[in-house]
C-alpha cells in the first residue's frame, strides 16, 4: 500500500511555486527522484525536503499542477506545514506580487511579516 497523498489545490505557476520555495529555503528540480516511504520515483517537478520523504508538483490535464507526496510520520507537514498551508501561503504572496507588478503597481514591505502596501504609481498619495 502506497503512503502517497494529494493535496487538494491548484498550483498554476511553477515559477510562482518555484519562487516561494526559494522563501522557504527549498528548491524545486526538474526530472529528479522523489523519495517516499517505499524507496524513490523519477518525477518530472521535485521539491527535496528536509527529512525522509520529498513532494512533487504533478501536471493536471488543465495544465495546473497538485501537491503529491507521502504524509506518512509528518516530515512532508514539517516543511511545508499542515496540508501545505506554509508552501500555500507562501505561494499566494508570490502570485500576489506577480499580479500587482504585472498591472504596474508597487509592493513594498509594511513592517509587518506578510503584510505589503500596494502603490499605484498615477496615484500622487
């Protein structure tokens, strides 16, 4: 019996993904094995991860992608929190500064952890 899970979102940038875990201290590899309870598996998208067992980034026919990898003994949640919740929120900033910089706003820090201010530059405020 296989240990693997999904997590059950949308992943729709890997260079998005690929930046938030560089936030995290992780890097994502292309065409690397990813370890699991029962050994290894060739997979096209690898997160390694501290501990046993690593993730992998798994193309939908929506060309989306979802977050496999085995859950079991908790090293997956270490790194990545419970059901991604870490890499996910991570992954939101991220997209979210890709959005803002591509309608040509400004983000800068706002003192807080997580927290921006967002500038319009026609605005005079």
């Amino acid at each position: 019996m296989s240990h693997f899970s999904s997590i059950s979102t949308k992943i729709c940038d890997l260079n998005i993904a690929r930046k938030a875990l560089e936030n995290m201290g992780l890097e994502l590899l292309t065409q690397a094995q990813c370890r699991y309870y029962y050994g290894s598996v060739r997979a096209e998208n690898v997160v390694k991860l501290p501990g046993n067992y690593d993730m992998t980034f798994q193309k939908e026919s929506d060309g989306t992608y979802r977050i496999v990898a085995d859950f079991y003994n908790g090293d997956v949640e270490n790194a990545i929190g419970d059901n991604g919740s870490y890499f996910l929120e991570q992954y939101a900033i991220e997209d979210l500064k890709h959005k803002v910089r591509q309608m040509h706003f400004s983000i800068m820090p706002n003192g807080e952890k997580n927290t921006f201010r967002i500038r319009d530059p026609q605005s005079s405020d």
